[in-house]
C-alpha cells in the first residue's frame, strides 16, 4: 500500500455565498494561511458528516441501491 494516498478529484463548482459568509470565509483561509477553496471543502466535509440523519438516510440509499452480491467482499465473490 503506497504510503502517500492519491489527490482526490477536484470538480469546479460555481456557488454563490451571501455577503458576511464571504467575508468570514475569506478571513478564515487568511487566518489559516490557505485558500477558500480549501476551507470549503475542510468545513462541508466536517458539517456534513455530523449530522446523523443524513448519515443514516445515505446508508439506507446506499443498500437500496446495491444488490445481494454487492454486499459481500470482493475477495469472496465467486469462491464456492
């Protein structure tokens, strides 16, 4: 397993933002000394995840979508 994990894909995405969530988005990336599309991401992917009805509302999805096969491994599929 390599040591350094590969970039994740990045996908443009125009979004508008109100005014004052501008400016605290922008003073936040200069207070951690990055860029805003970096404190998006950080901030989407932490606030999204705590919130547990969607968490359960995407696993549930997720088994509706896949079928009896999918839910094995893939190292057991067609091993008799």
């Amino acid at each position: 397993m390599p040591i350094v994990k590969k970039a994740p894909e990045i996908t443009t995405r125009e979004i508008r933002l109100e005014e004052p969530v501008n400016e605290l988005l922008e003073d936040y990336a200069r207070f951690i000394e990055s860029n805003a599309d970096h404190v998006i991401n950080a901030v989407l992917k932490k606030v999204l995840w705590r919130d547990q009805e969607y968490r359960k509302w995407r696993e549930a999805r997720r088994k509706a979508q896949s079928g009896p096969d999918s839910a094995q491994p893939t190292e057991a599929r067609g091993r008799a």
